[in-house]
C-alpha cells in the first residue's frame, strides 16, 4: 500500500486573523520619514508574520495535518534594493527558532515556494542576481529556523522566452553560478503554459534535482499526455532526498479556465493519479494547490471517508489500498 499526506498552502480559511503573509509596500515605507522608525515597523510586522506561522503550525498539529507550504512573504522588503543595509534576520532569530523547533519536534514537512519573479534561467543578469538574492534570503529563514535547507524550495524552470531548448540550456549555464547550498535548496515543478514534464525531466535528470509533478498542470500543458510512462524517471529524482516524493494536486476552475485552480480538489481526478501510482512508492506527500486551503483538505478528507479504496489514517493521511 502507498501511504498519502496531504499539505496545504500558506494560509487557513478557519484561523481567524492568523495572515503570514502581512506587508508593506515600498511607497509606504517611503512615508515614514523616520527611516529608523519605519525599519522597527516592519520588523514588527515580519514578527507578527512568524508567530502567525506558529499559529498555523498548532492549528495544523491539533488537525494532524504533517505537511505545510510556509509563505515566501514572511519578511516584507527584506531584498528590496534600497534596504540592503537592513538586518532583517538579527530581530527575528528567537522567534525563527521557536517556529523551527516546533516543525522538528513535531516531525512537520514544511517548505516554500519562491514567487514567479525568481528565475535562474533568465537572460538577464540583473533578474539572475535579484533571483539569488531571493533564495538566499529562504536559505537564511530556513537556517534560522535551526532546519536543514535540503530540498525545500519548489520553483518552475523559469521564462521560456519562446526558445525552449535555449532557456533550458540557460536554466544549466545559470545553475553553475549558484551556491551550492542554494543548489541542495531546490526542487523543480513542471508548469502549465512553458515548460513540459518531459522538459522539467531533462533538467531534473541533468542536475540532480528532485521533481515536483503537478498533475494538473500536465493536463494543461503536454506534448505527450502518458505521464505514466515516465513516472518511474520522476522517482528516479528522489533517490537522493531525505523527504518522500512530493506532487502538487489541484483541479482547474472549469473547462474555459482549466489553468485556474479551483476552491477545492476534484477528489475523482485525484484518484485516476493515484490508482495509476499505488504501489510504486511507499510515500507521497501531496500538497494542494485550491482557493481554500486547508478547508479544501478537509473535504478532501471527508471524500476520502466514504471511498471503499482508503485505509483512514489520521486528519490529512491515508492508505491507497
């Protein structure tokens, strides 16, 4: 049997004011004429954005949801070109290591997704530079939170720029001037507009990077709709990784938005998956990508209940039998 966890994304629809992702913008620092005292109110905000995290956390212990997508905007402005001389991490160390010693302690899955603006294949060196500064600030969140940065930073390949073989080769010129501890960061995921599955595979295979399938977005976008024929290379990436393999799972809004993701996950398309699956590996951790969050799990849940093909485990996990 295949044992499946399901996670969620960044915010919960039943925590009543519990936003990790609180901000401001540049324009309102900018009217703040006291720079030290505009500085102090966004570090009070990005603290409010990690006990918020922790909020989230206990919410997801008391509901036995072991699996979690923290938000990339914890820290607003933290790379911004005009505050590079800020601090960020100094006033937020003993609160990062009380939100990593909780996900340890509770043996909790978290990681994140960098937003679309990160792209290590682009053209341009100023976009390349801005893209590792990014990712340097998860790194630096992630070792504040006392957590091995291995393999918990899912990005798509990046711009296509209507050269497909080119931006994948860029993609591997670029990744040669990363870190190699941003490197271990990183899973990629097949994305629904530019880059195919067997395109992500190419990269995957190449580097040493684990891939993240989404399901629907292969649906939206294919040159081969088998993706079963090359589930096997998509194991193949984990071999090295000290997680299970990861998916995404969502379902399209309707037939004329089939790229947009629903509230809640078509529980019949994510069984089709599943059963063509079963068996082949002993993990999957399944995050979803819906409009209500960890609402949308729930009710994945309670569909999952009254399916003969389930062996119930706890609040987000279950035997594919």
């Amino acid at each position: 049997m295949t044992l499946v966890r399901l996670g969620y994304v960044a915010m919960s629809m039943e925590l009543q004011n519990a936003s990790p992702s609180k901000t401001m913008t540049f324009s309102q620092f900018q009217k703040i004429k006291d720079r030290e005292a505009a500085i102090r109110k966004l570090e009070r905000i990005a603290l409010n954005n990690l006990e918020n995290t922790l909020r989230l956390f206990k919410h997801n212990l008391i509901n036995e949801i072991h699996f979690y997508r923290m938000t990339s905007r914890l820290i607003p402005l933290a790379t911004h070109e005009e505050l590079l001389d800020w601090d960020y991490l100094a006033p937020l160390l003993g609160m990062l290591r009380e939100v990593g010693a909780f996900a340890k302690k509770h043996r909790m899955r978290v990681d994140f997704h960098p937003d679309h603006f990160v792209l290590i294949n682009s053209p341009k060196q100023e976009v390349l530079k801005n893209s590792v500064q990014n990712l340097k600030l998860h790194y630096l969140l992630l070792k504040g939170m006392g957590l091995d940065q291995t393999h918990r930073c899912v990005m798509h390949v990046g711009g296509n720029y209507k050269e497909t073989v080119q931006s994948l080769e860029r993609f591997v010129d670029n990744w040669m001037l990363l870190p190699p501890a941003i490197q271990r960061m990183i899973m990629l995921e097949n994305d629904d507009t530019s880059f195919t599955l067997d395109d992500t595979l190419y990269l995957c295979e190449k580097l040493g990077i684990p891939l993240v399938f989404d399901y629907h977005h292969h649906l939206a976008h294919h040159k081969d709709p088998h993706w079963e024929e090359r589930w096997d290379r998509v194991t193949q990436t984990w071999k090295d990784s000290p997680f299970p393999i990861k998916m995404h799972i969502s379902s399209p809004k309707s037939e004329k938005t089939f790229r947009h993701h629903a509230d809640y996950v078509d529980a019949d398309m994510f069984f089709a998956f599943l059963h063509e699956i079963k068996g082949s590996v002993p993990q999957i951790d399944c995050m979803i990508e819906a409009k209500m969050k960890d609402q949308a799990l729930f009710t994945l849940m309670e569909d999952c209940k009254k399916r003969e093909d389930v062996e119930i485990v706890d609040g987000s996990s279950f035997f594919l039998r």
